[in-house]
C-alpha cells in the first residue's frame, strides 16, 4: 500500500497569493477608474452650472443637418427652422450686447478671431444632441467658453415659463466675455454668475425687491458669506437674496473698476487682490460701501418717494378744495351777504300736499305753508314767514 505524501506550504500559498494579488490588482483597477469617472463627471463648484469647463477630450457634434445656419461674423447661429423669426431678432441685437460687453470688460472680449457658435433649440430634449456628450446640465442655456459655444433652448429645462431668448443669450455671452477678459483665469461663482446676471438683466424688479425688503429688515448677507451660500444652479441662484446681491455688487463695482480688475488679473494677480486694487479698498470696505449704496438705493430713496407722493397726492386734494371754497367766496350773492347788503330772497313755493277730501274748510285740505304775497321779499321760518327788511 502506498502513502499518499501531504501537499507542502508552498503548493498550498502560492495560489492563495496568486488570487490575493489578483483581488488586489482587481480593487486598484476598479478604484482607479471609480477615481476617474469621479474626477470627470461632477461639476465644477467653483463654476455655474450654465458656464461649466469642458475637458480637452471631449467632442462638440456638428448641428442638426436639419439646422439652418447665419453668419455674423464673429457670431454664428445655428437654429431650428420653426425658430427661425426668434433667430433673426437675436441676431439683430447680437452686435450691440457685443458692443456693451467691450465697454464695460475692455477689448479682447469676444475677439473676432474666436468667433462664437450659439445653437438655438426648441426644446431642451434637443440639448443633448447640441453639446459633448460630458456635459450634462437642467439648464436652459449653456455657455462653453473653451468651446467657443452657445446653446440655448426657447422652451424651459423644468417646465416653467419659456425664457426670453435674448435675456438668456445676454447671460451667455457675459459669461463668456468674463472669461475672454480673465483670460481664462478662475473667478468666484458669486462674481462670474452675478456679473452674468447683471448684464442679462434677469428678474431685476424681482431681485431690487429682494434687496430693498432684506435692507429693511436689515437681513442683507454680508459679502464673505455670499460665496459660500450662492447655489451653482443658476435658477436657484437667480431666485436667492446671495444671487440678488452678486449681481447688485458687480453693478456697484462699475465699468471701470471691471476693466481694472480684469486687468490685474490677466496680470498675474489673485481675485481678491485684484478685486481690492480696483476698489481702492479691501473686501471688507468694499462691502460696507456697497451695503450703505443698496439701503439708499433700494430702502431709502422708495421710501421717501412713496411718502413724497402720498404727500403730494394729500397736498393736491387739499388745494383743490381750497380753490372750490375760494371759487364760492367770489360769487356775487356771497360777497353781497359778506356787506351786509339786503338781498332779495326768491324762494319755491312748496307744493301743497292734500290731506283730507272731507275737510270743512277748504284751506284746511291743503298741508303745508300757504305762499306769500309775489313781489315781497319773505322768508319761511319754523312754518311763519317774515319779510325781509
């Protein structure tokens, strides 16, 4: 009979180290492309949601054979047909938003070298075949700055009101200066969509509002804090007293300061130094400016002009009753009787009234007081008449 000899240690570890080394590999692998994916896919929180940067790789599709396309030089439309009324008012203004954008961020802005493409859809179904398959976004319009790309739909992402195109391609176009005039260069989500937001003019009654309500009550959000509370989702920024704020900071800070502080920027310097150096003074003197401008801006100045034009409206009805009574004074039966002067009185007879068809005497059928003498001047008192004198 044979002995069957015992596996040894190294028959027995050196698969088990196999399959370990495998499972680790495997998990390195699996964590690295996780990592990746991480890496790739989530937004930028430092960016908008409408103004995100797309990675070097990423592909834009070419339009829609269907799309019509018009050329404007440094812009360039392409657009549904059923869009295409809507398209050429656009494009009509598109000259002009450029205009206002180099006055107010300096040249270099949307340089004619780099022109710009903007993608007009109906719907926001229609947005996926517009943009890199990488970006991914509820928004109803999206500015691609290292793509020189504008896509914007004439319907809501969220089944709300239609945007007005113009609005939403101003906001589009701003971001897309800032960045021209930065150089590319990183600037804090509360600035880059406060400036977007300022310049598209969206919900300014709505945000002057807020300002105004929030100064009174003296819940205005200090400037530190409005970039950490700024939601990057552009609608929920519009809608919030940080995203009012931003974009009331960014008209505080005026034309040239903008130029001064893209300037700085393009030339090395920090946000904030930057920011301060346009200014004059630091981030703290600079919120104290602009908080005591927006009370007298959006509290101050309503109120002393709603209280001024109830006043006048109260100052109004009171000269116009003052004129009546004066208009009465200067009637000559009045200026007669402030003399002293003996007037004739010519007063209705009162109708008589019958009150009994059985009476005796016939004056006593008739109620009421009997008529004086024609031509004497008399006047009926407590049912007597007397005579003038």
């Amino acid at each position: 009979m044979t002995a069957r000899r015992a596996p040894t240690r190294v028959a027995i570890v050196r698969p088990a180290a196999l399959l370990l080394a495998g499972c680790v590999l495997g998990v390195i692998a699996l964590s690295a492309a996780t990592a990746g994916r991480a890496h790739a896919s989530p937004p930028d929180p430092a960016r908008s949601l409408d103004a995100p940067r797309v990675e070097s790789g990423a592909r834009v599709p070419p339009a829609p054979p269907e799309y019509l396309v018009e050329d404007g030089g440094w812009v360039r439309f392409a657009y549904h047909p059923a869009a295409r009324e809507r398209v050429r008012a656009l494009a009509a203004r598109a000259d002009g938003i450029r205009a206002e954008l180099l006055a107010e961020l300096g040249p270099g802005v949307l340089d004619l070298s780099a022109p710009v493409e903007v993608r007009v859809a109906l719907l926001p179904t229609e947005l996926s075949r517009l943009v890199p398959a990488e970006v991914r976004a509820p928004v109803d319009v999206l500015a691609l700055w290292d793509r020189r790309l504008v896509v914007l739909s004439l319907a809501s992402a969220l089944g709300g009101d239609p945007p007005d195109p113009e609005v939403a391609l101003r906001h589009a176009l701003a971001h897309l200066a800032l960045d021209d005039a930065l150089a590319g260069k990183a600037a804090p989500l509360w600035f880059a969509e406060g400036h977007a937001v300022q310049f598209g003019g969206d919900r300014a009654v709505e945000r002057a509002s807020a300002i105004g309500v929030a100064a009174l009550r003296g819940r205005l959000v200090p400037l530190a804090a409005i970039g950490a509370a700024l939601p990057a989702d552009p609608g929920l920024a519009a809608g919030s007293i940080e995203g009012a704020e931003a974009a009331d900071l960014v008209r505080f800070a005026s034309s040239a300061r903008l130029r001064g502080l893209a300037a700085r920027v393009r030339a090395g310097e920090s946000f904030d130094r930057a920011i301060e150096g346009a200014f004059s003074m630091d981030l703290v003197e600079i919120g104290r400016a602009w908080r005591e401008d927006a009370v007298r801006r959006y509290a101050l100045v309503p109120t002393v002009t709603g209280l001024g034009l109830i006043f006048g409206a109260a100052a109004a009805l009171l000269a116009a009753r003052r004129r009546r009574l004066l208009e009465a004074l200067a009637s000559p039966a009045t200026r007669a009787a402030l003399r002293g002067e003996v007037i004739e009185v010519r007063l209705r007879t009162p109708r008589a009234r019958r009150i009994a068809d059985d009476a005796d005497d016939p004056g006593e059928r008739l109620q009421g007081p009997r008529p004086p003498d024609p031509g004497v001047p008399k006047v009926e008192h407590e049912g007597q008449w007397h005579t003038l004198h």
